[in-house]
C-alpha cells in the first residue's frame, strides 16, 4: 500500500510540474508574439513599447517604379508590394527607426518552415530560435503595421547567385517576405504619435544580436575581440561602434550564407546597404514610414498594475491567447488525469 501511495504522489508531482511548466510557458508564448496594437523596441540600452496608430497604417513612398523604373521584375514585383528595401527613400517629417535584421540567420529570416525557421515564424541559428522584436511578414509573430512582403534588388542579387531567376517560395523575382528583426530608436519623440521611416540593418555577427524579450546579448560564436557582445545592438551608439568594428565571428558564422557573399564577405558586424560612413547613419534605405509612439515602459514586461498606463499597456494578441488557450485546455487535462489516478488508488485500497 505504502509503494501504492507512493507512485501516486510521485505521478501528481509529475502532473503539477508539467502544468507549472505549460502555464510558464504560456505567458512566455504569449509575450513573444506581437498583439494588434505593439510591440517591443530598444532606446538607450533599455526596452521600450512600440505601440501603432489604430488610425493610420504605413506607407511606402516614393513608389517602385519611381525608384526602378518599369522594368518586368519591378511590375510582377507591385504584385505583391509597393514597399523596397535597398534604396535611398522618403526621410521627410519622418525620425529614423532603425532595423536590426539577423541575415546571419540565412533564409530562415523570412519566416517560412522550408527555410528552417522556427514554427511561430522567427529566424533560428544553430538550430536556436533568435527571438526578436518582429517575426516575419505573414507569420504568427509578425508586427503590426508591417508590410508582408518587400521587394529589394539584393534579394534578386542573392537568387541570382543561386542561379534562380524566377523567384523564390512561389514569389516574383526580388520579392520575400518582410524578414524578422529588431526596433532601435533614438528618441521617444515626447511618447507622442509620429511617422518614422526605416533603416534596414544587417546584422552578420551573432554575438551582437540581443535577445528582443531581455534585451541582453550572449557569445554564441568564438570571436578575436576581447568583449564578443560589447556591441550588442540596444542603442545607436552601439550600432555605430558595430558598423566600423571587424570580427573573426563574422566569417565563422557566415561561411557558405548567399546573403554574406553577395555583399562581398565583409568582415564588420553589421552592414547598412547604400550607407558606407557613420555620418551616414540617420539616412534612409528603404521607402517604408511606419506610424506609432513611442511608450517608456518595457513591452515585454509592462507595468500592468500602474493605473495611469492603462491605456497604453499593450492587451494579449489574438494568436497569443488562442495558444495559451490551448495550454490552458492541456494543463486541464493534466489536472483531470492526475484527480483519475487518485481516486484510482483510493479504490484499489478500499478492495484491499
């Protein structure tokens, strides 16, 4: 009897640090995915809240064809997208939020399983999930307010050193989707709605890019500098140290990456296409102005109990809650069969 009572507590245990752990993992879940209104950002070595205009979307200006011309490329590409990536675009009443994009990562950046990209569409890297701030376009973890896809002439660069010329994933030549990545910004702007334009950043070391849900950075590639993650990318200052810095990770964490060998295997941590100086830094690579504000508060660890933010404290996505639903469902499940074993030991000892 007592090795009966014994298996029986042993299996409740069980059962209670299964539900512990599904619960955690809930919230955990719950945090990475972007709800409808925001998302998470970087200002200053500290996480902000990137919360979008519920009244204005983004938009891509000036147009493909005033940026490429007519060619057939450019027209199959207006298809899917007016939005590019690559090319000088609209900096006008705009402040510049800069993009952070893992391209160490290969092909997994664009979110598509084919491509080794985790199931809630983030890049992984050595067979690790590289949690940013934005999953890929048309993905569960995609940003609000982001395009799906993006036409870019490196993009074609890049099928081209594949020897593809009709594009990839079933899309027209150039075209992908929007790649996952990170929010760095320089300012809150007074917290106050404004348009901001995007500059694309390439990451090509993994021991800069942080952890989007803790902002930190760890070593995950042997590297020739005395500090590996001294740049990790939270602030501008950091960036523009990372855009003149070479390390020995980037050709270790890149050999064989198409993206790499198109930009000629540079060996500085980040690359910013058509912005070659530091003084260049605050200039546009892409027509995309996003609208949103600023929030002082941590997205991915909000101030839920300050009723002043209230308003501005970003509620559970959709997506998020259908998964911790489904969590919650298995974990009572777990409770149901743990309650079944119980009283299935209580009988067995009544008969005895």
């Amino acid at each position: 009897m007592f090795m009966e009572n014994k298996s029986a507590i042993f299996a409740i245990g069980m059962v209670a640090i299964a539900l512990l752990a599904q619960t955690a993992y809930a919230a955990h879940v719950a945090r990475l995915i972007p709800n409808a209104t925001a998302d998470g950002g970087m200002l200053d070595s500290r996480q902000v809240t990137i919360a979008y205009s519920l009244s204005q979307s983004y938009f891509c200006s000036p147009s493909l064809q005033s940026l490429f011309g007519n060619s057939s490329e450019v027209t199959n590409a207006l298809t899917y997208t007016n939005c590019e990536a690559g090319v000088f675009g609209n900096m006008s009443e705009a402040d510049p939020e800069w993009s952070p994009i893992p391209i160490y990562a290969g092909f997994s950046i664009f979110g598509l399983n084919a491509s080794g990209s985790s199931p809630l569409g983030f890049a992984t890297f050595q067979n690790n999930v590289i949690v940013t701030d934005c999953g890929a376009g048309g993905t569960v973890s995609a940003c609000p307010e982001h395009p799906h896809y993006l036409y870019s002439p490196f993009f074609t660069m890049v099928e081209h050193k594949l020897n593809i010329t009709n594009g990839m994933y079933g899309l027209s030549e150039g075209v992908l989707p929007m790649p996952t990545h990170d929010h760095i910004v320089e300012t809150d702007d007074g917290q106050a709605l404004d348009n901001w334009y995007v500059v694309a950043v390439l990451v090509l070391d993994p021991n800069i890019m942080p952890n989007a849900s803790t902002g930190t950075c760890k070593q995950v590639v042997p590297s020739d500098l005395a500090n590996a993650t001294g740049n990790c990318l939270t602030s501008l200052q950091a960036m523009a140290r990372a855009m003149q810095t070479n390390s020995s990770s980037v050709a270790y964490a890149n050999k064989g990456n198409p993206f790499w060998e198109a930009l000629r295997e540079p060996n500085s941590q980040i690359v910013m296409p058509g912005i070659p100086l530091v003084t260049m830094i605050n200039n546009s690579n892409m027509n995309l102005d996003i609208p949103f504000a600023v929030k002082d508060f941590d997205y991915f660890n909000p101030p839920s109990r300050n009723s002043s933010l209230q308003s501005t404290i970003p509620q559970t996505s959709s997506s998020a809650q259908s998964t911790t639903s489904l969590l919650t469902i298995a974990s009572i499940v777990l409770i149901i069969v743990a309650v079944g074993i119980a009283r299935l030991v209580q009988i067995r000892r009544k008969r005895q």
